[in-house]
C-alpha cells in the first residue's frame, strides 16, 4: 500500500517514522508540508526528508504543492493532518475532496472537515468506492469510532457521554488534587504543553463540542453543526465549587454528552462521584456509550499527542488494507 | 446473509430475536438444539419454533442434527453457541472444523474450541477463504477482541490485564463493600444467577485463565494452554485481608494478566487502590491493553449475560458481512 503524507508536523513526522520502523508495508510516496513538497513513486528516503527538514525547514521542493501530490502522485491513501480550521475546513477539505474524486482512499485526523462535511465527503467516498476514515479525530489513540462502527454493530445508541477534552481534564485535576485556582491551573498546563497559548478552544468547551458534532454527524446520522451543541467551558469554575464537591465525595468533570432520544448535544462541566468511572485523571479521556444490546461500554486512553494520534491513523491504514476488497 | 444457528439455550434464542426485531437483512435458515434440528432454507419462522421450543422442548425435528445442518442447510455463517467444554472443545470443535471445510464463515462464543485449537481453526479458515469470529469467547459485550485486532492495529501490545470475570467481581464488590464471607457473597450470587451450582470454574480462576488462552493465542501468536497459566482463585480470600486493605483505601480484585516481555500468563487475586481504573463493581469486566503507541487503553462493561453474548456475536456477523469481501 503507497500512501502519501499532507503536513508534515509532529503527527506527519511521526507516522512517517512508525511506518518506516515498524515493517508495516506501506510505502510513502509523497510528503508535504505547508511550503513544500516531494514525490517519489519508489518511496521517499524518510531520513534524508527529515534530514533536510531540519536543515531548511522543508521538506521538500516549494514547487510541488499538496494539489501537485494529490493529481500526480502514485498513492492508495492520502493522509491528511495538516491544522485544522474548525470554521472551514479548509485547506484540508479541498485536499480530501480531491483525492476521494479521484478514486483514493482518505485517512485524516483533522476536524474541520469531518465535523463540517462528514455527509458530502461520505457520498462522494461511496461514490468513487473508497473509505474515508477519521479515527484521529475524536479522542487520539482510544478506538471509539472503530468500536461504534463495527466493534458494537447492530447496537442502538442510545447516548455517548465523557470526557473529551484532555487539557480541561488536567485543569480540573490540578484544581481538585492540589487547590490551584483555575488561572494556576491553566499556567501550568500551558508549561508542561497540554495548553495553547490561546486555550480558548480548549477551555470554553468548543474543542469537545466539535468532537460530539463528529460522533453525532458520522455514527448517529444526524445533521448537527458547532451552533447545534450546548457548550459551557471550565473557564469560570472557581477552586472553591470543587473543594465543595470534594466534601461530599464528589468532582467536576467537563462532559460532553449525545443524547439520542432527546437529540441533544451538550458539553458542561457536571458534578460527578470521585469514584465515577469518567473521573479519570490528568489528561486522559474517557467515553461512554449506552448501548440496547451490549449495555454500556467505557472507553479510556489518551486523547491527544501526536505518536497517540499517528497511532490512530496507522491502525485506519491498516483496516483499509485489510478490509478494503469488502466495499471498493 | 443467511446464518444457521447451533445452541438454542439463552443466547441462541437470543440471537434469533435481535436478528429478526432489528431488520438487519440476516435471515436464519436453520437452528438447533441439543436434540432437535430445524432447516428451512427461506428462513424460518421465528415465532413458530419458539412456540414448538417451549412446548416440546425441541426447536424442530430429532432426526436433524448439527451435522446435517452444517452439510445440508443453505448459509453463509455458522453462529455456534453450543456449551462449551473446556477440555475437548466438543463437540462445538467439530462442528467448526466441518463448517470451515465447506467453506463457510465461522461465529461462535464458544470458549473451548478458541482456547484449545485456534491455530488450527484460523489455518483451515484462511485455507478456505473464511473468516472465524469469536468476539464472545472474551468479556462478553465488550468489543476487546475487535479493538486488539483492529482499532489498535499497528501497536504493539506489551501486555493485557484486568477483571475477566464478573461472578468473582461481584463477590469481591459485596465482601468489601458488606463486609460478608466468601460464603456469604458467593451464595447471594448464586441467588441472583451469577454464579453457577458448582461454581469452581469461575471462582477458581479458571474462567479467567480461559480467556487469557484465548487472547494469547489469537491476538500474540502463542501457543499456551490453561496449564501454562498461573492461577489463583478468590476463593481462600477472607474478608479480614479485605478490611485490611480497605484501611489504605485499597481493595482486591482478581487480576488476568499477559506480560508479553516476561511471556507470563498469570490470573491472582492483587491489591490495588480503591480509584484504580480496574477496580470496577458488581458484575463489570475492564481490561487495560499497553500499547507501544496508543499507551494504556481501558476498556470497560458487561462481561457475561445472554443479550451481551448476543451483541457480540451480531457484532461479529456484521462485521463479516462488511468485510468479507476483503478476505475471501
């Protein structure tokens, strides 16, 4: 299987690296990164693209562009992580349009376009009898959206509900384990890099948000968009209600939260029991889904970081490989 | 997709139903019993041998047995919920093997012919362009197998461990949270049907020690067997050592675990505090994958119950039905 690689940050880099030392068969036939590109049918030579990536801060020729790749490169899978633009999906969008109208399958872990485009994008991968899949784009390495598609196949949903935000996890962590005030809180995170600079996306909810849009438009079929969610951050949460909450056995999680049967979408900071399997520590994720059959399934791991989201991408790699004769 | 259907107890019937309420395009062209056989090749009629069942005991007619239905009923998929025998994997083994020669796909939740014979099992299935589905064998509900083989595909696992066996978890739950005997909480499971009259496999270790097998053998490539698993049960535990532990805000849970680094299989009662991941309550299974890249991932939720074997089993049905063109 040739793929080929458009970004070439952290997660580009290290799926890059993981396909190379893990003898995974893929071959990759094209990188690039924001102001440069390669090609090279035979598979390019990794260490001498992160060598000149170091040097020059590309990876490879100003004049080869994602579109360039995309047209004329030979590849099965394009991987697409370059940013994400949660407001239009764009560049990413135009990228994986192209490449599933062209009859290639699509791996990416960029939101803006699944929580924008999820359906077009969906029938137009039919279309052309190719898969589009996102694993990487709702919580990192923990294989949710593999286990609702098939994992847990002929079960009703009937709600998904946990944490989905990493930073604001460690956030209310800090505040619960340790009394920081939530602005200590934050600094901190920001220092150890599970923040941003601006954490507005993370703290105010909007990144969890985006991740119920995703499960909501791609697993339960519904038409939702940013607008649609109940969105309420961490951002006004004094160390004062969780010393509170802490009296009575109880803490303060940010929850998301799909509710089927009063199709409802909702992110909230929610008053939880210590011992509540969602109050996981750190910056860890955790997500229920309340099923008919199989009752209700949690899932916890590592929702963020890029070998945790270039794990995700590689086991969608290799479920085309193996499934791939079964729908194209 | 038409699927014959061998063990009509609890998660037979159970199977039919959802097959039949949820339209999922599965018709069912044959069952049987442990006496009785039926075969209708335009899909039986339901309602009809549930009546005759509980009437007669029989879902059809004595001279139809299992092997006449593997070599003469029209199906794509045989779903074999037969008991299982932990020591010769029969007669459930036979019947896999007859249904693999001819070609057919393969679903069971049959622990014994897994445990005992999968290497075998997987070579005649891939000799025959099947697949051999058995998502039930292990934690029920909780789509384990599925995620190992796939969602974490491309991760290497470093070692498997956790509850995999809800009758003991429920008796340690009450001796730690009642502060009853063994005796005690085993013989209120026994009352609310978590346990069985001799209840030695489960409390014995041996359940879990089973499931080890299974995971050793079909997602590491080992080759073990139940006596290569070191196993201890909970059934010398007193609830003083549960008290004790209780002082530290700990508790005991009966842990399986695989060290794949030490090759060690290994099923103990282990200490561990009171807001681990794994100490889980009631009747729960979780279990914790370590991955080289995706990290620890957790996976929590109903381990035993006819419906969740069921599930697992629609699971897995569906799953071939999607894939299935990938392989065969």
């Amino acid at each position: 299987m040739k793929i080929a690689i458009l970004g070439f940050g952290s997660v580009g880099r290290g799926i890059a690296n993981i396909v190379n030392s893990k003898n995974t068969g893929i071959i990759i036939t094209a990188v690039a990164d924001s102001k440069s590109g390669l090609i090279e049918n035979n598979g390019i030579d990794l260490d001498a693209v992160l060598e000149n990536k170091k040097k020059t801060g590309l990876c490879g020729k100003e004049n080869i562009t994602p579109d360039e790749i995309i047209e004329n490169a030979d590849y099965d899978v394009l991987v697409e992580v370059t940013p994400t633009d949660a407001t239009t999906g764009e560049p990413a969008l135009g990228y994986i349009k192209k490449a599933l109208g062209a009859g290639k399958h699509v791996v990416t872990s960029n939101k803006g376009p699944i929580a924008l485009e999820y359906k077009a994008l969906k029938e137009l991968a039919d279309k052309n009898g190719c898969l589009l899949k996102y694993e990487a784009t709702v919580c990192g390495a923990i294989p949710l959206i593999h286990s609702l598609q098939y994992g847990l196949a002929g079960n009703e949903i009937k709600k998904i509900y946990g944490v989905f935000n990493g930073t604001c996890n460690y956030i209310l962590t800090r505040m619960a384990d340790e009394g920081l005030t939530y602005k200590q809180a934050l600094l901190e995170a920001r220092e150890l890099g599970y923040a941003e600079a601006d954490p507005t996306y993370d703290v105010k909810g909007i990144d969890a948000a985006i991740k119920l849009v995703i499960l909501a438009n791609t697993i339960l079929g519904y038409d939702k968009t940013l607008q649609d969610v109940e969105t309420e951050g961490i951002d006004r949460l004094t160390s004062e209600a969780l010393l509170l909450a802490a009296e009575d056995d109880l803490t303060i999680r940010l929850i998301g939260e799909i509710d089927v049967g009063k199709k409802i979408l909702r992110v909230s900071p929610r008053v939880l029991p210590k011992n509540h399997t969602l109050v996981v520590q750190d910056t860890l994720n955790a997500v229920t889904a309340e099923t008919d059959l199989a009752g209700d399934v949690t899932f916890i791991g590592k929702g963020a970081g890029s070998i945790e989201t270039a794990s995700a991408i590689i086991s969608d790699l290799l479920f085309i490989r193996e499934c791939n004769g079964g729908r194209s």
